[in-house]
C-alpha cells in the first residue's frame, strides 16, 4: 500500500571437512526478512485503516550438523 520496494536475500553454506569422518557435515544460513504487515494491523482502533506502515524487517542466522548413517548396514570405506 505504501508501494515500498525489497530484497530479501538468503544464503546458506554447507562444509564437508575432507580430513574428518565422511558422513558428518556442517551447515550455516542467513538472510534477511522483510514482510508487509496484514490487514489487522493497518487497522487504527477507529477503524480507520492506516496505509503509512512500513515493512517489518528482521535477520536470521542458523547452524546445524547432519549426520548421515545406515541402520543395520556398514559403510564401505574409501
């Protein structure tokens, strides 16, 4: 409503270590969020609708492990 124009950019990087156990990896993302707000909050308490409001923002960053494995079965080694 207020024609405000954004990017939301995101990545993510996943890392393999060559001289650790094949099977264990490690991941890291981020990005940036930017939203419009929904109808309820343009609402003014008169009922009026308030057009003004700008994008909420916000940032994220996440970490994680994976580890892959076979149940009942053993790996062949490289």
């Amino acid at each position: 409503m207020n024609d405000e124009w954004f990017i939301t950019p995101r990545g993510q990087i996943l890392i393999k270590p060559l001289n650790t156990r094949r099977d264990v990896s490690y991941r890291l993302a981020g990005g940036f969020v930017l939203s419009t707000g929904v109808y309820r909050e343009m609402r003014r308490l008169d009922g009026s609708v308030n057009t003004d409001l700008s994008a909420q923002k916000s940032a994220h960053i996440v970490g994680g492990l994976t580890w892959d494995f076979l149940w009942g079965k053993h790996r062949p080694s490289k």
